[in-house]
C-alpha cells in the first residue's frame, strides 16, 4: 500500500481533512492526559487520521479495554487498521456523526481528531450530540482547536456548542510543539442521566 500522508490527504479533501500536517506527540499527550483512559473499557476516536492519538491511546488504555476509531477517509482508515496491529483496536470505516450506531455500550472517553471549524454547523451539532448520547455518566470528551483559529466565528461556535452540551468544559494551555500550535478542549458528561 502506497504511503497516506496527511498533507497529501488535505491537497485531496480539504473538507474533511482539517489538518496540514501531523498532530505532535505533544498534543496527543495533552488530549489523552486526565481523561481516564487508564481505568477505561470502551474509548472511541473519532477521525484518527493516521494513527499519533491512536497511539497514544493505546498506550493508556488497560490490556483488556476497546478501542473503537471511526475514520471517514477510506485511504487513511485503510492505512490505520494496516498499521496499527493491536487486538484492542478496531477501525471503522463511516462517519462519527454515526458513533451510536458504531458502537454497543456506553463510551467511558470519546477522543477527537475531527476538523470542527470547517464542519457545516449542522454536521457539528450533529455529531456533538451524538458524542453526548454515546458517553456513560462521568465520561470524558476531547478534542483540539488551532490556536489562531480559537477566536474566529467557527471556532466560538465549536466552544459554545461543547458549553451547550456538557457541565464541564476545560480548556488546556496551548501546545506550542504542534503545527500550527493547538489546545484542548476537555469535556464531562454529568455523573447522572437527566
């Protein structure tokens, strides 16, 4: 199988491929700190790309925990499950929009690769609720913001939509080793089902 680069996948889909180059191991080390991953059975990714957070994860989650990454890009998706030989890992080729229909049980951490600020508003609300639905009571959400881009119009709407849906957001310090430089959204679901 030919190589998949991010870059060469951005040039192709710059619509569902947010990202120019690779996310640092930095910033896959801030998105999987202090979410639980530790004591986790069930973790999804949604659009893990070529695999930096999935590693990440991997190396967090018990021996006998699941990963369920949900990638919409083919190639990339493709490239994911031929890499990544763990038998905790699964790869979903579909949308995350889609996570309920995805996955069985409650989520106990949802990670998030996906380009939120170039996602139609619709597709975003959608797929946030989605992430809401799937987690169990307690569990843990993140993702990553561009820091250039925490203050634009979408990038508001992508902080203001997590507020809407979770009682706790956090916000991380930015990551500087990253290209460009990125921060992470945290999220938590409520202990209790309303």
């Amino acid at each position: 199988m030919a190589a998949v680069s991010i870059t060469t996948q951005f040039l192709r889909r710059p619509l569902t491929t947010g990202a120019v180059a690779a996310s640092s191991r930095r910033l896959a080390a801030a998105m999987t700190r202090d979410i639980g991953l530790e004591e986790a059975r069930l973790v999804v990714e949604l659009g893990p790309g070529t695999g930096v957070f999935t590693e990440a994860v991997l190396r967090r989650i018990p021996p006998t925990a699941r990963l369920v990454a949900i990638e919409l890009n083919a190639h990339l998706a493709d490239r994911l499950a031929a890499t990544h030989r763990d038998e905790r890992l699964t790869v979903v080729h579909g949308s995350a929009a889609d996570l309920a229909g995805l996955v069985d049980g409650p989520v106990d951490a949802v990670v998030s690769g996906l380009p939120w600020t170039v996602m139609p508003a619709r597709t975003r609300d959608h797929t946030l609720d989605a992430v809401a639905k799937s987690l169990a009571p307690g569990g843990r959400f993140t993702t990553f913001a561009y820091t250039h881009a925490a203050w634009t119009p979408p990038g508001r709407a992508l902080a203001a939509a997590l507020r809407d849906r979770f009682p706790i957001v956090e916000r991380t310090r930015t990551v500087w080793p990253n290209l460009p430089p990125a921060f992470v959204h945290r999220a938590r679901a409520a202990l209790r089902r309303p």
